[in-house]
C-alpha cells in the first residue's frame, strides 16, 4: 500500500469575530498513488488550499485522517515539502540561504545545506543567482527558488499550492514544461493545487475536481495522453475534450459558489 | 535637453555646449547635494547682515560670526570638554539601557500573549504620559546626582522602544511562519530565522527614535538639575544672556545626536543589507 490516502475527512473551523461554525471540507477521500501526479481544481474557497495544509499536517482535520503508506500524518514531516502560493521567500536571505532552509531545519549545517543546495538551483535554472536576493529576482525565477527550497529536502510527496499563479502565461507555459522535467527525473509524489484547467490537465496523470464549499470530490479524471508531454499537446482533441468535461463540471459550482467567495474571501486557508 | 527646452530643436542640437550649459548640467547632477547647502547659506547670510545692521539685537540674536568665534574659544577651555563628557555618558548610559531593556521587555511581550496582555495597559499609559513630566519625581527618587539624568533618560526612551518591538513582534508575517513550520524548525530555529529577522527593522526604527528621545531627556535633566552638562551650561549662558555661547552648546547637542543618529543608520544598513539594497532598488527606480 504504498500512497497517500485522505480519509474520510472533514475540517470545520470558527470565524475569528462572528464565531460563526464554517464547513470547509465536507467527507473528502481520496487515495493518490506513489509517484504519480494529482491535480485539484475547484472554485475559489473550496478547501483546495486548506486541503493541503491538511496533508502537509500544518493544519489538523476535525474529523478523518491522512495517511503516507499506512503511517498516520499529525505534524509536518520531512516525507513532504510545501512550495507556498505566493513569494514565500525569506526575504534576509539570500536565494542560496531560502533554498537551503529546508535542510537547515532539519539541523543540517548551513555549510553542507547550502553545498547540498547548490545542485537544486542548478536544476530549476538558477545558477549564478545564489547570492541574490530574492526582491532581486523575477517573480517566475522567485517562483523557481521557492520550488528548489521544497526539492532540497528530498521529500516524497510535493505539495504545490498555486504556484504559478502569480506567473505571466508564457513563464507559466515555460515553468510548467520545466516542472514535468523535474517531476520525470525525481519521480515524486505531487498534489498541484490549481485554479487553471489546461495547466492541471496538461502536468497530471488525474485531476480531481471539488465542488464549491463545502468541498467534496466531484469528479475524478484520469488523464491518459502519453508522457512525455510537449506544450504542443495542449491543442490536441483529446486533450480539449478533456478540458471542456472539467469546464462544464466546474461551470455551475462556480456559478452557485461566486457569491460565497464573496462573502468570505480569503478564509478558507486561515483556519 | 537645454536646447530643446529653449525651443531651437534639430538645429541647436549638435551646436557646441556653452558654459551655461555645462553648469546646467553640473547643477542637475548635483542638486540633491547642492540646494541643502544653499539653503544653509542663504539662512546664515540672511541672518548674519540682519544682525549687523542691527535689524536683531544683538543681545538675543547672536549673529553666526559671533557664535563661530564663541565656538573656537569654547572647544579650547576644559570645561566645554567636561560638559561634553557628562552629557554624552549620561546619554549613552540611560539610552544604552533603554535600548537593551526596551528589546527583551518588547519582545517578550509580543511573543508571550498573556504577558503582553498583563502589561499592555501600563506600557500604553506610560506611552501617552509626558515621561519628562516625571523629572521632579526622579529627582526625589535618584538625587541630584548623575544618575537622576540616567534615570531619566532611560524613562523616555525605554517606552516607545517596548512598543515598537511589541508591534514588531506581533506582526510577524504568518507566511513565513507556517514556511519554518511546514519545514519542521524547531523553536529556537523558528525564532532565528524568521522572529528575529522579521522584528530588526523595528528595532532600528526604535533605537532611532529613541536617539531623539534620550537627547531631550538629558537636556531636561540638566535643566533640572547638574554641575556639569551641556544643556546645564546653556541654561547657565541663558541666565548671563549669553547668547553666542547658548547658540553654540546648542549647536554641540544637535550635531552630537545627529552623530547618534548616522551611527545607528549605518549599524542598521550593516546589519539589514537585504533591505538596504531594497532601498537602493527603489532609489534607482524613482530616478529612471
């Protein structure tokens, strides 16, 4: 039984000022197998995000569990790694030091971390910018970074949540190609929280689509176009067909949940 | 460009550079360094012919030749010296504590909720009282003595260095939190590398603003009460209408705390290179 498996779970949390019971997640299961890349799609503030910080164990179900080959999640763990939705950079250190950090944490001196770090850089282009800071650098080369720091811990599952988001769409294009690169070579685990379609179709072998909030599985796709993908497939028919079922599942949970987002912005990744 | 703006465009553009136009250029170049110090001398000017015209008496304006020759006869006598050393030390001493205690004091309140909550009211009380006000009761409480001035001192500066830590703490970026958090950090390790990073720049904000509040503590000590002091010998020169020689000691303090001030500017661009070459971005950016 070597995966990742959500079960049962179900989150539920307090607004700070009105005390108000919010239900975020609602009965979610879901088993991802090792080394395969899973995408979710959903309306804003549908739990996407909470969802993560759930597998990554900074957050705790209320109900349910997670489990990584059997072994029940209560804490963060070096088996995972976090790359942040926004520029989530140190912005003291320089890019070497924020990639090195994982390791650091994990009581690895800064010397080997920043040697053992070096080659992470390397890999996400990054070569030559290791003294730079981070305001110093492009928000897709930031972005880069931010991935290289959740790499260096050589985690087993990857979780992303967003991380092209704040990208231009021709670096997104560039980044998600480069992603897939890396993914081929490390043969992680990766959740990929998204808000684009043809992105999550394009990087995943499946893409699970939740529903507005509360936030349950909808549909489960699996997506069988053959790896290694060039940007080029985004064009084919199969892979717009994929595109239009997930458009069409997704239209009329954004309809019924846009005036819930906004109500409530923003809180559904501040339990 | 000087050509342009005069109206003769292709033709002029090529023709040779005149000395006004050089100056021009000169001046564009340099204005940022160049119009403080006119400003200056405008002022001095202005101020100088006044007096010796007699548009200012004399008596309680003293005009800048006369305060530049009562400055070179002051920095020869012992006693300008002694004055000098008793106010620095008083300043150095009480800031030096205020600073050192304002930080652990701060911090500990932003960082521990129940401790933070327990004093909040007294900081924010003492915060909104004229401390300078409270120079009577320190001298009942410390005597005449040096360390009333101290004491004094370290009352004005401790309070805004405790509140602007306590804010510097509770602002932490709870991003970068949950980034050390995700990534296992122990506590210690959380705190170096995110807590202490995120609170520096307010605590170079405090020790700034603590510089200007330590100078009037000491000089409203020495008011008071001193043997010795620079602000002790201005009320002194104040009484014999001394005006020349008050202006001067005056002069002294300002330049001694902005010397205070550039020291803390530049332990702070040391300290905070990450953000020093922000500003250098920032800089380049308003002038493209």
């Amino acid at each position: 039984m070597h995966s990742l498996a959500i079960n049962d779970v179900v989150m539920e949390y307090e607004r700070p000022r009105t005390h108000e019971r919010v239900l975020a997640i609602d009965h979610l299961s879901l088993t991802i197998e090792n080394s395969s890349f899973v995408s979710v799609v959903g309306p804003s503030g549908c739990g996407k995000s909470t969802l993560l910080f759930i597998i990554d164990g900074l957050v705790r179900p209320t109900v349910g569990s997670v489990t990584i080959d059997g072994r029940q999640i209560t804490s963060p763990g070096r088996d995972r790694a976090m790359v942040f939705q926004e520029a989530s950079l140190f912005p003291w250190y320089t890019t070497l030091r924020n990639c090195a950090y994982g390791l650091e944490c994990q009581g690895v001196s800064r010397k080997d971390a920043e040697t053992r770090s070096r080659p992470l850089l390397e890999m996400v282009g990054l070569a030559g910018f290791e003294h730079h800071y981070p305001h110093e650098l492009s928000i897709g080369m930031q972005q880069r970074a931010n991935l290289a720091r959740a790499l260096a811990v050589d985690p087993d599952v990857l979780l992303m949540d967003e991380p092209f988001a704040a990208l231009d769409a021709q670096t997104r294009e560039l980044m998600q190609a480069e992603l897939l690169g890396i993914w081929a070579h490390a043969k992680k685990t990766v959740v990929f929280i998204t808000h684009q379609i043809d992105e999550a179709i394009y990087l995943s072998d499946r893409v699970i689509v939740m529903s507005a909030r509360p936030g349950r599985i909808i549909d489960d796709i699996p997506v069988e176009l053959e790896r290694p993908r060039s940007l080029d497939i985004k064009r084919t028919p199969s892979f717009t067909a994929l595109e239009e079922r997930i458009w069409h599942r997704l239209a009329s949970e954004v309809k019924h949940g846009g005036e819930m987002e906004r109500a409530d912005r923003g809180v559904a990744s501040a339990p | 460009m000087a050509a342009l703006r005069r109206g003769n465009r292709i033709a002029n553009v090529a023709a040779p550079i005149g000395p006004l136009d050089r100056f021009g250029r000169w001046f564009g170049g340099n204005r940022q360094r160049i119009l403080p110090l006119l400003s200056f001398a405008l002022v001095a000017l202005a101020w100088e012919v006044s007096a010796d015209i007699g548009l200012l008496n004399q008596a309680f304006f003293a005009s800048p030749t006369a305060i530049v020759i009562a400055g070179v006869r002051d920095v020869q006598t012992q006693l300008f010296w002694g004055d000098v050393r008793a106010s620095a030390s008083e300043f150095i001493v009480g800031y030096g504590i205020a600073v050192f205690a304002g930080l652990v004091f701060g911090f500990t309140m932003g960082w521990f909720r129940r401790f933070g909550y327990f004093f909040r009211p007294w900081i924010d009380a003492l915060n909104a009282t004229p401390s300078l006000a409270l120079m009577p009761l320190v001298l009942i409480w410390f005597g005449l003595g040096a360390s009333s001035k101290v004491a004094i001192v370290f009352i004005t500066t401790f309070v805004p260095v405790v509140v602007n830590i306590y804010t510097g703490a509770r602002t932490v970026d709870q991003k970068f939190l949950r980034v050390a958090a995700g990534f296992g950090a122990s506590r210690t390790f959380l705190l170096r590398s995110v807590v202490v990073p995120s609170i520096a720049p307010f605590g170079f904000a405090a020790a700034r603003l603590g510089v200007g509040r330590a100078v009037s503590g000491v000089v409203v000590g020495e008011f008071f009460s001193a043997q010795a002091g620079l602000a002790y010998r201005l009320f002194q020169d104040a009484q014999l209408l001394q005006t020349a020689r008050l202006l001067f000691g005056a002069l002294t303090i300002t330049f001694l705390a902005l010397g205070a001030f550039r020291f803390v500017s530049f332990a702070e661009s040391r300290t905070l290179r990450w953000r020093v070459t922000a500003s250098g971005m920032s800089r380049l950016a308003r002038n493209a």
